[in-house]
C-alpha cells in the first residue's frame, strides 16, 4: 500500500456518500498538523470544500452540524480505525499499524523522490522552466544584493527539478553600459596586469573606486564615452579588454557560486519566457516588460512571472557594514568554527573548515527563509547561529545526530521491522509529520515560497529531537531498537531531501 492511497481510500468512501468524483476530493483532504495535545487525527475534511453553495456566510454551528450528519454515514474498514466531526471537517484516524508501515515503506521506496510523487502533483503538467537569477555585473565583486536573489533562484530551480519539471538556469554575464566605459578608461590609467592577475575584482572594484573619483572631469568623461562607443562599434582591442574582465569574473563568479552551493550554467539568452528574480524595487519594470511583450504577441508572456524579494538590513561584520558577498561568507564560517571549536566534538569531524562552512550557509539560508520572500528582514548574526531554536545550525545538528545514530546501531532492514513497536505518542508524531511532506511540497510549488518547507523542517527535527531522548535505541530489545532505528532514518531522508531542496548540504558531523 502507498502513502496516497490514505486519501484515495477516503476519496472513494466519501464520493459514494457526496455523490463527487473522488479525483475532486483528493485535493479537500489534508494531512492533519501535528498537535501538542497528541491525539489527533491522521486526515481531515473541510466540509466547506466540498458542500455545494458554501460560503463564508455559513454558520460556523451549520458546517458543525453537517461534519457530524456526513460522518453518521460513513464506516471505518481496514484503513480507517476512527472517523469524527470537529468544528467543520471531518476527522479520520488510519489504523495504527498500517500507517506505520506504509509510510516507513514509501520514505525507503521513493528515496529523494518521497512526496514528488504523490497524487497531489498528478495533474500538473511538466514544462520547461526558464529561470534567470543573480546575473551580477561583470567587472564587479558579488555584492551581498545578490545573495536573496541566488539562494531564492536556487531554491526555485531544486523545486522544479524534483518535480519533474526541465530547468534551464540563466544567468546573463555580458552586460556593457556606461560604467564598463570608465571602467575601461580607469584601468588604462591606474591599473595593473599583476593585481588583476592576483585578485581580478578585488582590483577591478578599486580601480572603479578611483576613476569615479576623477569621473567629474569632463576629459574623463569623454574618454569614458569614447570607449563605450568603441565597444558599441566592436572594435577588436577594447573588445578584447571587455573579454579579460568577463573571463576573469566568471571564474570568480563559479568560485562564489561553489560556496554558496548553486554553482549553474552560464547561458546567455532567454527562451520560452521565463521565472525572473530581482528585489521588488523592479516590480514596476518587469510588469511593464512582461506587458510590452505580450502586445508585441508573444504568448508566451503570459507565462512569466517576476518573482519579487525584499532587503536584509543590518548585515555586518565585525568590521563593519559588509558591501560583498564573499566578506558574509568568511563571516559566517569564521563565527561558525568559533562556536564549533568551544564544543567537544568538534574534534571528530574530518574538515572543521569545511563543515563550518556548510553549516553557516544553512544559517544563512534558514534565517532568509523563514518569512515571506516578499519581506524585508533584519539580520542577526546571533539569531542565525544559534544551535538551539529555529535555525539551520539545528537542521544541521539534527541531521548529523541522527546519521550518527545510524554510524553507532548499523542502518535498519525494512523487511525485519515490527512496526507494532512504533506505538507511542511520539513515534506516531513523527509518522504524521511525514505524511504531509508531499502537501508542503504542493504548497511551496503553487507559490514559490520557502517558508513552507523551512517550517515543515523545523517542525520535524523538534520531532525527532523529542522522539530521540524519549524512544531510545541503545538499551532497547532488538525489535524495538530495529523500528526505533527504522523511524528516525526516515526523518532524516526527509529532513536531508527538503534541505537539499532549499540549497543547503546536509552534514554528518558537527
């Protein structure tokens, strides 16, 4: 039995009694959140879905009352123990046992692909997605701007892979304008072929510091321009000059990229109309663009979508208010090894460095997710950090104390699991949490948002953190310890798909 025939099953039943399509019920019952009062139900019904003519102006009393005539007609069977009204919905329990075992069967079956396959993603078409993002200037170190728009682009285009959908990743590296004209103009007058070898942006970023300072004279300005023009005109030597600078940036970019664990292809042409990032402060040109293109009579442009962030305020170093990418990334990995290197364990793990970085990336990504992308957010490097809370460092910690569990007992055998063992309060916690991963996925996938799974992940590692200190393996009789062991790698398969999702890499020691 599948994870998506609960709902099927409940589907079926309730069409016979609501005289509808069980396909048009599917998407009415939802998995229940998992409660702090423990005995909830497995999946519920809002009656307001489905009755016809309902409105918001039904009594609250008149949708109680038609849960508990619908549930009078209903009967449990073989998967469903319990059926119940509650304010508006009704309520069903699966029988224990069968939900134990089917959803521990599902996680090891579909692996990186649990929850992509459920039947709520059955009528969404697979497209062609094209997905433009960062794209920084050329010439010019990544500047902490870039950061929401490359962690935001990234996230999109892991959603739309995992779906099935064809991603191509654009990322526009060929600008010229103006600026590269004084660029030009200033390398020829304070640059050095040595620094630019060394550090090419680093240097590039000073040399414009400097010839925007002399950029008042007109002289300067009429050199800039005429170098401009020179580009414009495809002269072979300030070409040339322009292809070092773009050559030189990419590598850096790739660098940076590599870091922030959403290195892509570098195309330099849209297609097919396309997912834009850029903060909102454009959400007036890309309205008008996409608007342009659709009186030109490009269909397509129906189809694009401006996927708009807002600002991080108050990042800083401890040197100060930060202007590049890469002074946040040694940042946060210098912090991160400090708060590592004051704990014991810190020296089991392989790559300190390494580690520290992946684990401050997830810190990053997490505090930027946590809210509407739309949002603006202040920043905080002690929020962000801490191990305790909603944050990535606990995702990660998490994730590598559960993978430890694994190191320390061996992997478990699905096949020789007695799921009667999993019966306590907080193994079937656990259980429900991971049978709406697939609606948060739908969710994330309608609008775009993070949040969604950012929350799930939260959620689920309090769980299993919970479950860890009150379900022990060591200790336990083999057929306890096997689906205890059983239990907690499911969580973190899921816990490692949906950080993966998010662009963060899962670490195995901390």
């Amino acid at each position: 039995m599948a994870v998506g025939s609960f709902r099927r099953s409940i589907a079926s039943q309730l069409s016979k009694v609501l005289d509808l399509p069980p396909e048009n019920l599917i998407k009415s019952i939802s998995a229940v959140p998992v409660s702090k009062k423990r005995h909830v139900a497995d999946f519920q019904l809002s009656i307001a879905s489905v009755i016809e003519n309902s409105s918001s102006n039904c009594l609250a009393q008149d949708l109680h009352l038609q849960a508990q005539q619908l549930v009078e007609r209903l009967k449990c069977d073989s998967v469903v123990s319990e059926i119940s009204a509650g304010p508006g919905t009704v309520n069903f329990t699966i029988n224990r046992e069968l939900l134990a075992k089917t959803v521990l069967q599902q996680v090891w079956k579909d692996g990186s692909e649990y929850g992509v396959k459920s039947e709520l993603f059955s009528t969404v078409p697979r497209q062609k997605a094209v997905i433009e993002f960062s794209s920084p200037n050329i010439a010019k170190k990544f500047h902490i701007g870039h950061l929401r728009s490359t962690i935001v682009g990234n996230f999109i285009a892991n959603l739309k892979v995992a779906l099935g959908h064809e991603v191509v990743r654009i990322n526009y590296l060929g600008d010229w304008g103006m600026q590269f004209g004084l660029l030009g103009v200033g390398f020829q007058s304070f640059g050095s072929k040595e620094k630019l070898k060394s550090s090419p942006l680093q240097h590039l970023f000073e040399v414009y510091v400097q010839i925007n300072k002399a950029a008042e004279d007109e002289n300067t300005k009429k050199l800039a321009k005429d170098f401009f023009r020179k580009l414009e005109e495809h002269d072979e030597q300030t070409l040339s000059i322009w292809k070092l600078f773009r050559d030189l940036s990419i590598e850096e970019y790739i660098r940076i990229y590599k870091r922030s664990r959403s290195c892509h292809r570098q195309n330099e042409q849209a297609q097919l109309g396309y997912h834009d990032l850029c903060d909102k402060s454009q959400s007036n040109h890309f309205q008008h663009l996409f608007q342009i293109l659709k009186l030109m009579g490009y269909d397509w442009a129906e189809r694009c979508q401006h996927v708009s962030f807002g600002l991080v305020q108050g990042m800083k170093t401890r040197r100060g208010e930060v202007i590049f990418l890469e002074d946040v990334l040694n940042e946060v990995r210098s912090r991160m090894l400090e708060n590592m290197t004051s704990t014991k364990t810190t020296k089991e793990v392989q790559d300190p460095v390494e580690t520290a970085e992946k684990v401050g990336l997830a810190a990053l990504i997490i505090q930027d997710f946590r809210g509407l992308l739309s949002s603006d957010y202040q920043f905080s490097w002690d929020r962000a950090l801490q191990s305790r809370g909603d944050t990535g460092v606990f995702l990660q910690y998490t994730h590598a104390r559960l993978h430890s569990l694994e190191q320390m007992h061996g992997n478990a055998e699905l096949t020789d699991v007695n799921v009667a063992c999993l019966q306590e309060p907080d193994a079937i916690s656990v259980l429900q949490h991971l049978l709406r991963y697939d609606e948060v996925l739908y969710r994330s996938s309608q609008d775009l948002q993070p949040k969604h799974i950012v929350s799930y992940l939260l959620t689920l590692s309090h769980l299993a953190a919970v479950a860890h200190k009150t379900l022990p393996v060591k200790g336990s009789t083999p057929d306890v310890a096997q689906a205890r062991l059983c239990l907690f790698q499911a969580a973190r398969l899921v816990l490692a798909n949906g950080m993966k999702l998010l662009g963060i890499t899962p670490v195995t020691q901390m």
